[in-house]
C-alpha cells in the first residue's frame, strides 16, 4: 500500500476512534477502505454507521453494490 493511502486510511480511522457513535466517521472510513479494495473491513464499517443511522439508507446501498 501506498504511503499516501496507508496516511488517509489511518487519518479516517482516527476520526471512527474520535467519534465512534458517529455514523458519518464510519461511513467514510468505509468508503477509504472499500475504494482501496479492503471490502471485508468496508462492510464491517458501513455496518455499523448503519446502526447507528438506520434512516441513512447510503449503507445499505453500499453493502448491496460491494
């Protein structure tokens, strides 16, 4: 991995560790790991920004399309 990508991932992962009953935080560290191919960890994170945003449907939508 890139350092760059390696430097975003941890940066988005900072802000899941923040803020972990942020829904937007694991959202977005979801999508950095999902664009990078990390699909398993993705799904485990659009998971969770799905409990805790059930209205947000974007998860969802993001689980089926993986």
């Amino acid at each position: 991995m890139r350092p760059h990508v390696a430097d975003a991932l941890l940066s988005a992962r900072r802000e899941v560790e923040a803020a972990p009953r942020a829904a937007r935080a694991w959202g977005g560290f979801a999508d950095m790991l999902h664009a990078h191919g990390l699909y398993e960890e993705a799904e485990a994170c659009y998971r969770e920004a799905s409990s805790l945003d059930p209205g947000q449907f974007r998860y969802a939508y993001m689980l089926a399309v993986e």
